[in-house]
C-alpha cells in the first residue's frame, strides 16, 4: 500500500475492501441506532451531537430516506425558542456515569424560557451547523435513487426548511450582534474542535475559579490519556460552561460578561455553505421570495466577514478573539474556511491550495496517508495523538472533500476521497487517527466515521453537487441577493 516515501497513494481501492468496509460502516451505524436518532460513539459518546447527527443523515441517507431524516427531525425537536439547535441532545438511557458533564450538569439550562421542554434534557451550547448540508443531501441521495424516498424526502424538506431558516436566523443575529458576517462561539465545545490550538491564547486569558472535583469519564474509553483533553483544558471548559449557566443562558448577558467570545472562522465559513444548501432548499419547497434574499444576504455578509479574516502571509484564515480585539494566529484546518464556504476567486483558490498540498499539511513528508492533519505539524502546541492538536479527522476530509468537488477540483477531490478510504480501509471506522502512524484514536466504532465512508463510497464524481455548483454561478446568486430575479427561476420546486 506505501512506498519507500510512504506516501503513494493506489488510484483504486479494491473492490473487495470497499465492499467490506461498506458493510462494515452500515454495522456501526446500526449498532449505533437509538430508534430515531444514533450515539455519536457506542461508549464515549452516548448521546445525540449535533453535527455528529448532521454528517450522520448523511451516512443514512444511503440506507434510507425516512431513517436519515428521521435522524435530523429528531434532534430539531430540540431547537431552543430561540431557534438554537443544542450541542447535546441527552439520552436519558444512558447510565448516569458514562458521559461528563451529562445531563444532570445541564439540567439548569432547561430552566430557561427558551429551552425546550425537559427531559430529555440539553445542553445550552451548539455546534457547527451543517445541518442544511445533511437535507440537501437527503435529498440528492433520494432524487438519484429516485422510487418513494422521493415523496418522503420531499415531505422532509417541507418539515426542517423552516426549522432551518429559524437555527441559521438564530446565528445571524444572537451569534452576530455586530452583522459582521462571522458566528461568536461561547466556548470551545462549539468549534467542534475542542482542545484545538486556535483557541490556546483565548483560553489563557481566562482565569479559572473555584471548581468542585469532577470526573473524566472519558479516560476510560480511550487507550491512553494523552488522547484527550488535558485537565487544565476541561477546568477552563468547565468553568466556561459554569459562567454560562450562571448567566442563566441568556445570550446578551453572556456577551456582556463572558471571558471567552470568538469569532470562529470554519464555523463561519460552515454557516455560508449551510445558507447556499438552504437556498436551494427554499427553492424546492417553494419559500416565499423574501426568504430567498435574506438567505443571500447571509451569505453575502458571511464572505464578507471571512474576507477580513484572511491572513495572506500563512495563505489561511485565522479566528479573531473578540476580547483581545486580535486575531488567533494558528495553522489549523479551520484556516481552509474560505474553501469550505466556497465562491472564491481563482487567486485565492490556488492560494488556499497550495497551502493545502504543502509541508504545513498533506504535502507533510512524515505522513501515512496525504490527508490533512487537523494542526499542522509545523505549529507549536501540535501533538499528533491529541483530540484535535494533530490527528486526522475523517470528517474533515469529507468537508474538505465536498468543498473541492464544489470549487471545480474534482481530481484533488478524488485524490483526498482514496486517500480517507485508505485509511479507514486499514485505520478501522474510527473517531481520530495519528497522522504519522495511521493509528486509530479516540472512540472505535465512530457514527459520523462510518457515515462519511459510506457517502464517499456511493459517491464517484461530481454528479451528486451537479445543482449545487450551478448555484454557486456568481451571476445567478448576485440577482437572488439583489431581488432582481424570480428565485424559483430555474431550480425545480417540490
Ligand atoms: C467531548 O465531550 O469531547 C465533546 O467534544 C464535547 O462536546
């Protein structure tokens, strides 16, 4: 499989292995199934994530139109009244010490107005919205198989378009007070990326207080600690979680008061791709055309947002610490952002390119496979067994998978999507993998793993995005946003 550099990469996996690692990817997800809803990890993580629960319905959506969007609806049964999706939705099943902080540390958040009725309880926080993505996807998956998934995806994309437009409306204004196109986060939970070196300088800066003694569940279901988080790392969590439910979860008094707001670009970049998925989700159920341009001047103000954000010295975007009014300066994944938000010009597509294929991250030559470290081995604070300071994360290379096909790369694409397979073909459906090594880290048996595979394997080509990138047309999205054409015009309505 490697060569003396380690580092070639066969165009095809065989056929056999694919096919095994298909079965395998259906086994975990439906060992993973709750009934409506799936365990991010069976050990690990026992509860409902919400962007784990997005690339999921993606992953389903090959099994089964009504299962996948069972898998969204569900979770969307727990949007805030604000229109906040929870970073956790928590299974009341799950025995009170396999998960910290579970459900009992945040049942005072289900004492806000907002909150939804409890239990099941959740969490306050929230994640990286790719739940836009996930439904048109559901959809795309049903229209290609064509037969009743096309009723039922339909039927969906009627239900969640609405919840949809509420989560997004949600982060563009109480995540965006200033309009600035960019989301604030809380806390670095809400990156997704938790224990990320983006986020070392901004949690310096908060002094930890007095905190009772809690436990570290997840030691236990991982190999050796150093795969996780460090204490210092969940006190400084914690104690932003405890000024969050001190600030009884209300949004203005937590950005009067908190010690940690930032303005996180790949959540950012995922909210503009989101609203170009909603956007055509609205044009399929038939949204009013008012809808139409407030979703395109979302993602108007989104690019302009990212544009401030971008740091051509590193050829990559950088967070921005709203506290310290200055940028995070990292060389993390989340630099890729604009890739990921798409619509970029072609000077800074191969800006963004080269810096991907360079010694910063899959041009690395101490790598297993050519896929992107989630930190560069080139920054410091880069630990190549740790959470997100250096491993590998199938899902981002589905992200960034997905973004390549839609930016017209469709061989560098092609190029990423062997290489993911590889390694989980050798590697296992796992959570994290050592960039060096190939080894599996964190939790076996990952639901979001498992879910990616199986879309890359039912996914050749382009032909899946084939609407999404006739959208991506700068002509066509400059009339949306402007209101000077009918936003039905050429995309089909359900
Ligand atoms: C964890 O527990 O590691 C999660 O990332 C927090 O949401």
């Amino acid at each position: 499989m490697s060569s003396t550099n380690n580092r070639v990469v066969r165009t095809e996996t065989a056929l056999g292995a694919e096919a095994q690692l298909a079965a395998r990817a259906r086994q975990v997800l439906r060992q993973n199934d709750m009934g409506d809803w799936t365990r991010a990890a069976p050990n690990l993580y026992p509860h409902q994530w919400s962007w784990d629960s997005a690339f999921i319905a993606i992953g389903l959506a090959h099994l089964g139109t009504r299962r996948a969007a069972k898998e969204l609806l569900t979770l969307f049964e727990h949007q805030w009244r604000t229109g906040k999706v929870p970073h956790i939705v928590f299974n009341p099943e799950a025995p009170p010490d396999s998960y910290f902080p579970g459900p009992e540390h945040w049942a005072c958040a289900a004492a806000s107005p907002d909150a939804p009725p409890a239990p099941p309880y959740t969490s306050c926080l929230c994640q990286p919205p790719a739940h836009a993505i996930a439904a048109l996807r559901v959809w795309e998956v049903a229209e290609r198989k064509g037969g009743e998934g096309v009723d039922e995806a339909r039927a969906f994309l009627r239900q969640i378009y609405p919840k949809l437009l509420l989560w997004h409306r949600y982060l563009m204004t109480h995540r965006d007070p200033e309009g600035s196109g960019l989301v604030t986060i809380y806390h670095p939970w809400e990156s997704g990326t938790d224990n990320s070196p983006r986020w070392d300088a901004a949690l310096e800066a908060v002094e930890v207080g007095d905190l009772p003694p809690y436990p570290r569940y997840d030691l236990r279901h991982v190999a050796n600690p150093s795969e996780r988080p460090t204490r210092a790392d969940y006190d400084r969590y914690l104690w932003l979680v405890k000024l969050i439910k001190k600030a009884g979860c209300d949004e203005e008094s937590i950005y009067r008061s908190h010690p940690f707001l930032v303005k996180d670009v790949l959540f950012s970049a995922i909210v503009v791709a989101a609203n170009e998925a909603l956007l055509e989700i609205a044009a399929l159920v038939g949204a009013e055309a008012g809808d139409h341009t407030l979703i395109a001047n979302w993602i108007a103000r989104g690019h302009q947002g990212l544009n401030s954000l971008w740091d051509p010295e590193l050829g990559l975007s950088l967070d921005y610490d709203l506290r310290a009014g200055r940028p995070l300066r990292a060389r993390t994944v989340a630099g890729f952002a604009p890739l990921v938000a798409g619509r970029q010009s072609t000077e800074r597509l191969e800006t963004l390119i080269t810096a991907l294929e360079s010694s910063a991250f899959t041009g690395h030559p101490w790598l297993r496979w050519p896929v992107p470290p989630s930190t560069s081995p080139l920054q410091e604070g880069f630990r190549r067994r740790s959470y997100w300071r250096g491993p590998t994360w199938p899902v981002v290379n589905w992200l960034l998978w997905w973004s390549l096909l839609r930016a017209g790369q469709s061989e560098r694409a092609q190029r990423l999507r062997q290489a993911s397979l590889q390694q989980l073909v050798i590697g296992g459906l796992g959570e994290y993998f050592d960039p060096f090594t190939g080894e599996l880290l964190g939790a076996n048996d990952q639901s979001w793993t498992a879910a990616v595979a199986l879309d890359w394997l039912a996914t050749q080509g382009c032909g899946a995005l084939r609407r999404t990138a006739t959208l991506l047309q700068p002509g066509r999205y400059e009339t949306i946003r402007n209101g000077t054409s009918d936003p039905l015009g050429s995309v089909r309505t359900a």
